[in-house]
C-alpha cells in the first residue's frame, strides 16, 4: 500500500509556503498560467496579483482586450522585476500604453515588447 507522503500527514507542502516564494515561482510562468492557479485553493486564489514579474501573450482571433484589462487592474505588485509583452496579432495603441504604464508606475527593471503590426 502507497504512503500518501513521506510523513504521513497529507500536508500540502508547497501551499504552506510564504506568498513572496509562491509569487517567485509564479512569476516564471505565462501570466495566464499563473493565473489558474488561483483554482487550486482559496490561499492561491490571489497569490498571482502580487508576483514580481508579468509575462502578457496576447494572440490569436480570440483576444479579449476586457479580460486582459482586468488581469492588469488586479496586479498588486509594488515593484516589478520584469514585464513581457508579446503580441503575435495586431494590438490598439490604447491597449499597449496601459499596458506599459502600468508596468512604469510599478519601477520596472526590465521591459521587452514584442508587438506585431500588419495591414490586415
């Protein structure tokens, strides 16, 4: 018969952990990804708002530019450590330079915009 961990408890170990380290490696994840974590638990469901980093795919015929306002409206961070945008569809300028001044009002160390533009 299997353990169901090493000591026997069931404890989840990783949910234990403080916000700041869940943030950490949140933040090495697409922010969409990291944002469905926030379904795994009531503890996780607002651990993504204050990761370090934003990493922004905006693809594809079903961009939903409400959805993606939203996801910057609830980042909490006071300091970003990086922010990536990529964008492989055109994108309206309106949403781009929220985009970047959310990204400024947190004192971004490292941007990179990846933003495609056709005549379509």
């Amino acid at each position: 018969m299997a353990d169901k961990d090493k000591d026997g408890d069931g404890v989840d170990s990783i949910t234990s952990l403080p916000d700041e380290i869940l943030q950490h490696i949140l933040s090495s994840l697409k922010t969409a990804t990291a944002i469905k974590t926030s379904t795994l638990s009531k503890r996780w469901r607002h651990v993504w708002f204050g990761t370090p980093s934003l990493y922004l795919v905006w693809m594809g015929h079903d961009m939903n530019f409400d959805s993606i306002n939203k996801t910057l409206a609830r980042y909490t961070a006071r300091k970003m450590t990086s922010f990536q945008l990529y964008s492989g569809k055109n994108i309206g300028a309106p949403e781009i330079d929220r985009s970047i001044e959310l990204a400024m009002s947190r004192n971004v160390e490292t941007m990179s915009l990846d933003i495609r533009f056709s005549d379509e």
